[in-house]
C-alpha cells in the first residue's frame, strides 16, 4: 500500500536507502522513525533480484557497544595499574642496587676504605658490578698498606742516614 521510494511519509534516508536496494547495492543508513532513531542494513539476495533489509533501534546497538566499551576500559585500566605497579617494582630493584654502590663510591671518595661488602648478592650485570667494586676497594686497601709499610721502611731508612751522617759529622770534626 505504501511506496518507500516515493512516499512523502517516509524519511529521505529510507527513500535514498529503498533506492539503493532497488539497484542491488549493499550499504547502512540511520534515520528517525516516530522518534526512535534507528538503522537499517540492506544487501542484495543472490540470484532472486530481491534485496533484504533490517532495521533495528539504534539504542539496541549502542548499548551492547557500550557496556564493551565499559568491559573494555575497565581492563585497560586494570592492566595499566598493574603494569606500573610491576615497572616500579622493577624500577626499585634496580635502582637500589646502584644507590648502594653509589654511597660506598662516596665514602671512598672521603677515603674511608673500611666498607668490605655491599650487601648486593645478585648474579646480573649489577651484582657482578658490585663484587668487582668491592674488589676494587680491597686491591685499594691493600696498595695503600702496602704504600704505607714501604712509607714507613724508607722513614726507618732516612733516619739511619742521618744517623749516619751525624757520625761522619762528628769523624770529621774529630779529624779535623
């Protein structure tokens, strides 16, 4: 009884719509329809020369579309929290390390040799950068005793010269 691609009663998206399935396209168009806004998806059917089309309200659509939207934000932030709590944690395991190492380069900056370990007993590039500090810091310790005890040898030895030319002073005054 009614003509969708003339009738005035009809939107001009369900006329332009009823136009396109007359002509075998496939396509979707959005209209209002006694003020329900709504959608149809139209196609061909093969081999009949008839098209098919269905409409539905758009709030039908939108709605499974947004509770996937919430669903899907909810997760994104779920893994964004978890993320940065396991970058940070990962951010203090190796950044406490090099403070460490840090604090001992400080201390025998000021010339205090005194700190044996560093308490960092892991088996990564940084454990292995801690034993060789530490390393480091022992061979220092040693070569400055070592310094010291040849210090203290050449102290000895400077007294006994003078000691001895003390002596050879006084032979020679003697002498003379």
């Amino acid at each position: 009884k009614a003509n969708s691609l003339t009738d005035e009663k009809y939107p001009q998206a369900i006329r332009d719509a009823t136009g396109r399935m007359v002509r075998g396209e496939t396509g979707i168009a959005r209209y209002q329809w006694e003020g329900v806004e709504k959608m149809i998806s139209y196609a061909p059917v093969p081999g009949t020369g008839w098209s098919l089309a269905l409409t539905v309200p758009t709030a039908e659509i939108s709605g499974a579309l947004s509770s996937l939207t919430k669903i899907s934000l909810v997760t994104i932030v779920v893994v964004m929290l978890l993320a940065g709590i396991a970058i940070s944690w990962f951010a203090r395991r190796i950044a406490r390390p090099i403070q460490s190492l840090e604090a001992a380069a400080q201390k025998i900056a000021g010339g205090d040799l005194s700190q044996k370990s560093l308490g960092i007993s892991s088996n990564d590039e940084i454990g292995r950068l801690a034993q060789s500090f530490e390393k480091m810091t022992q061979s220092v310790g040693s070569l400055i005793g070592q310094i010291s005890a040849k210090a203290e040898h050449l102290a000895a030895s400077s007294e006994e010269l003078t000691a001895s030319a003390g002596q050879s002073s006084q032979a020679s005054n003697q002498i003379a």
